[in-house]
C-alpha cells in the first residue's frame, strides 16, 4: 500500500510544478492513475498487469526526479510517522461491514480474478452495483498486484492514506490561515493538529464508515481537494496571477477525476464545486469573468473524460443494471414530501456539530454575497453551494429514487452528509486560523510551532489511536470471523456444479451475504434463503425442491423448523453443512459456536 502510495505521489509530482506541497501532488497522481486506468480498460483489451507495471514504474521514477531536482519536503515523511499508529491498528482489520461484501469487495476481487473491467465474455460480476465505476478498487488491485496476493482490505488501507492527505490539506489551511509563508514546510504540530481535525475533533468522523472499504470517506477527501483547489485557483486570479491560477484549476481537474470515479452521483458535487467557483468569482471585484470563464476547461476536462470514458465501457459491456436512477415522475412519493423533510431535518437535529458548522459557514457565505468577499468568504460560498445543493439532490433523490421504506426513513442521510465532513473541516480550520491571526495577541501560527504544543499535539495523535482500539477495531466479532471460516471450508468441500443454498430464518441477509462472498466464484448455483419466510417447513422444502434441486445446504442456526422440514437431527449451538443424499440429507459437517449462544446478537 505504501509502494502504491508513494507511486501516486511520483506521478503527481510530474504533472505539477516544482515544489508543489505533497498532498495536492497526491490528489494529482491519483487523477492521473484514474483516468489511464479507465482510458486503458474502455479503449483495449490488454491486461492491467501492464498497467500496474507502468503506473508504478512512472511514478517511482517521478519520485526520483523530484528528488533530483531538489525536491525536500518533510512533509510526506512526517505523515507517514504520525498516522502510523493508525494504519498499523487497520492493517490486520478484515472488511465486516454489509455494503463491503455488497459491492466493494466484489470490485476489487473482479480486478484481481480478470485484470479487467467487467466486460462482455467475462464471468458477470458479483457486485449488486456493476455499473458503478471502480476508482478505490483500482488502488486495492495495484496494492494487491504489487504484494502478489489478493489485499482484502486494501479499501479501508487506502481510506486511511486518504484520511491522512486531507489532514495535511487541513494543516495546509491552517498555515495559510494564519500567514505562513505560501508552501513552506509544515511544523510537526500544525500536521499532528491537522490529523486530529480530520478524526477525533471532525464531527463527521464515523470509524464504521471511514474504517471501511465504503467510499464515503474516500468521496469526501477527494471533494475537500477538488474544492479547496478550485478556491486557491480562484485566489491567485484575485491575485492577478493567472499561471498560478492555471495550475491550481488543474489539480483541481485531477482531483475531481479521482473523485467522479468513485461513486455515480459524484458528477453533482462536481457540479456545485464548480457552481461555487463561479459564483465566488462574481463576487469578486479583481477576478474577470472571462479569466475566470478560461479556468472551466481545466476544472471539466479531467473529470468529463473520465466520465465518459466508464459511461462508454459501462454501454458497450455491463448491460446489467445496479445504479442510481430515478423513478416516472408520476411514481414519486409526492404525498410523502413533508415527511420526508421532517425526518432529514430530525436525523440532522441529532448530528448538530456538523449540522451547525455547516449552518455557520453558510452564514459567511451570506455575508460575502452581500459585502465584498473575502478570501474565507469565498471559500465559504463554495461550501454553502456544495451543502446546499447536495442537500437539496439527497431530498429530491429520496422523492424519487429511493424505495418506500428507504424514503420515508431518509435511508443513510447522516452517512451521506459524511461524505462532505473533510471540505467542512478544511474552510473551518482556515476561518479559525485567520481569525487567530487577527484578533489574537500570540500570532496562530508561532504558537503552533513552540516545542511544547508540537509535543502535545504530536503525542496524543500518536497515542489516541491505541486508546479507542474497540472503536476503531470494530472488525473484532466472533460470529462474522467464525461465518467467514466455515464459508472457506464449504467452498473447500462442495464439488463444482454443485446447488448450494444458506438457510436462517431469523437473518436479515447479512450471514448470507457474507457466505455469498466466499462461495461467489464457485462454478455453483447460489441461492440465498433468509428470513422469517422460511420459518414453515413446506416453505423450506418448495425451496430447496425447486428446479434444480439444492443438493448442499449450509444452516447457520438450526432452529426447530429447519430439523423438521429437512428430516435431520441438529443439535444446538452448532452450524452444518448438509448435502442431499438418496431422497435425505445427510450431516457433512458441523461447527460448534466458539463461545457464543446467538450469533444474531453480533450482527451489527
């Protein structure tokens, strides 16, 4: 992982200028990477073998020449120390988290099986979203391809590498807010407050959707990027420096490619940012419309070839559906609107640090509207036009995407916003410290560089982490650990050609899911049976008779029912494996619980 990461930082350090701060030559690399890997997967049909052996070999060459031409930032370096703790607690953490085995998973073990994008004559694949691009997916397989075997939890790896740049994009601001030099090193301080920002003092910091392999963390670190890129774009046009103002609209592109390849409806957040930018440039007097007008090429190009390109390969290959798409106007839950609204505003009274921050910088985007803008002032319009107009596509995509029940309970509207906590975090940390800066007697900035703030703020990042292990390990669970293993030994045992079939009355498809993970790319029939349905031995039998016939039946929790209507003994606290022998099933093999009386209470 750190190869790879190291590599997107080569990359971006040769389509940036000289000098340019690690974290944005990061964000760049991993544009570069994305948009050569979509290009390459729609436009040939070679192995992406060459592919990994040609980003890689780039960018550590680009590494070298950066450090050729004098290239000395302690930045990296410094990051790399003070998220270690981190990243070593997640490194041994296997995915558990139901949208992994979902979807994620799927993609990235799809890459690593095929060395390939989903296409016509391949195996269809295991996702329950394949149309859904593959931008994490393409870093865990070139982890995977360089360790040599398949890298599970490369995602949440990967979503700590990204969570760590964007706490150096917050110590960035910060520096910058409180009027250090443009660039300049970062002390260990400002990158060990900057890491705090990002985690225990973010309020949208949810380790169970940031610790994952889930692409809410990974969407909003890249937004954060794009965003605060397209500001410091607009900066230097306020500056009159329209070199500066080119090269930052182009990182800005970058990021935004990584980003609109992580998830379908991230083209929208690249919409607002752009939206923003623009309206933060009419409220500035010493940005030209048409300057500001020229810098859109570069802000859309990046992103709309990467678009583009998947949305080719998607048309031409993956004719099955699992994406985002609306219902016929006329099937709109129109007559739930108020409801709808009542419940997001509810789930948002519940989470009012982020709520309130978020309320906080629209009101200084108001202010620079009606009053000359400042530099946070434009940056504030543009996270209000982000906020704003993200908020208002999750309430129209509740009307009229989202089923029934997910609608009415505004499914994930908390995990949603989430994804726009970074960008937050980054305009806050550079208002407060210009503020400081301002209005304080201790200049921001010289405080953070004294040797006792530095210690202290460098050894609670190092230390915080080992002080919230059930937190942050939350992976720890014996009935997911024990479902996985005997979903190995029953791939083991079933011959191919073979029907298989779970069987819980009482799971509401998590156990199942994971089973269909493990036994997924079995030359197997699957099928899924769950649910209080099955709690009706008729029910189970129709089911395992239908054409053609289960011949092995896994059952999770052998409740009367299932013994009754498969005509077997099953004791207690034991999971089987049952295969259909001579009109009868036969025990093929058992595991007793290892300690635990329900598995059903760890389903969290």
């Amino acid at each position: 992982m750190i190869v790879v990461a190291v590599a997107m930082l080569g990359v971006g350090s040769l389509v940036t200028r000289r000098g340019e701060r690690p974290e944005f030559q990061f964000a760049a690399g991993f544009g570069i990477a994305t948009i050569v890997t979509v290009v390459f997967g729609m436009a040939t049909a070679a192995s992406f073998r060459w592919l990994h052996a040609g980003i890689l070999t780039v960018g550590l060459l680009g590494l070298l020449i950066a450090v050729r031409r004098g290239a000395r930032s302690n930045d990296a370096l410094r990051l790399l120390v003070l998220s270690s703790p981190l990243l070593l607690l997640i490194a041994g953490a296997p995915p558990s988290q139901w949208d992994e085995f979902s979807n994620w998973l799927p993609k990235q073990r799809f890459l690593w099986d095929f060395d390939r994008f989903p296409e016509a004559g391949l195996p269809p694949s295991q996702s329950v979203l394949p149309r859904y691009p593959y931008g994490l997916a393409i870093l865990g397989y070139f982890a995977s391809r360089t360790a040599g075997a398949f890298i599970e939890n490369a995602g949440m790896l990967f979503n700590v590498v990204l969570l760590a740049f964007s706490g150096l994009l917050v110590a960035r601001q910060v520096c910058d807010g409180a009027g250090a030099v443009r660039n300049a090193p970062l002390p260990w301080g400002a990158i060990a407050l900057g890491l705090l920002a990002v985690t225990a003092l973010s309020p949208t910091f949810v380790p169970k959707i940031v610790l994952t392999s889930y692409l809410d963390s990974a969407t909003g670190v890249m937004l954060a990027f794009a965003a605060v890129s397209t500001w410091r774009a607009l900066e230097a046009l306020a500056a009159i420096d329209r070199s500066a103002a080119r090269h930052e609209a182009w990182i800005a592109g970058l990021a935004m490619a990584a980003l609109v390849n992580l998830k379908q409806v991230n083209l929208g957040l690249i919409i607002l940012v752009v939206v923003g930018f623009a309206v933060a440039a009419l409220r500035t007097r010493q940005v030209r419309w048409a300057d500001a007008a020229a810098l859109l090429p570069i802000l859309l190009m990046p992103p709309l070839i990467t678009w583009l390109a998947w949305r080719v390969h998607v048309a031409a290959n993956i004719t099955a559906g699992g994406e985002f798409a609306f219902r016929a106007l006329e099937q709109w839950l129109w007559s739930s609107a108020s409801d709808i609204a009542l419940r997001m505003m509810l789930i948002a009274s519940k989470k009012g640090g982020y709520f309130v921050l978020m309320l906080v910088l629209c009101g200084f985007a108001v202010r620079a509207l009606l009053r000359p803008a400042t530099p946070f002032g434009r940056l504030a319009i543009v996270v209000a036009a982000v906020f704003l107009g993200y908020n208002g596509f999750l309430y129209i995509a509740y009307l009229g995407s989202f089923g029934g029940g997910e609608s009415l309970g505004a499914a994930s509207y908390w995990r949603y916003n989430t994804q726009l906590g970074p960008l937050a975090v980054a305009a806050a940390a550079y208002g407060l410290a210009q503020a400081w800066r301002e209005h304080a007697e201790r200049p921001a900035l010289r405080w953070l560089s004294t040797r006792n703030a530095a210690l202290v703020t460098v050894a609670v990042i190092l230390v915080l982490p080992a002080t919230q292990l059930s937190r942050i390990r939350f992976d720890v669970n014996p009935a997911k650990s024990f479902v996985r293993m005997m979903a190995r030994d029953t791939a083991a045992l079933v011959p191919p050609g073979s029907v298989v079939a779970t069987l819980d009355i009482r799971d509401n498809g998590f156990w199942a899911l994971m089973m269909r993970y493990e036994l997924g790319r079995l030359p197997s029939q699957l099928r899924l049976l769950y649910g209080p349905a099955y709690d009706d031995s008729q029910a189970v039998r129709r089911a395992l008779d239908a054409a053609p016939p289960v011949s092995h039946l896994w059952v999770h929790v052998p409740d009367p029912p299932l013994a009754a209507a498969l005509g077997v003994p099953l004791a207690p606290l034991q999971s089987y494996l049952l295969v259909r022998g001579n009109d009868a099933w036969q025990i093929l093999r058992s595991w007793p619980w290892p300690g635990y009386d329900d598995p059903h209470r760890f389903n969290d």
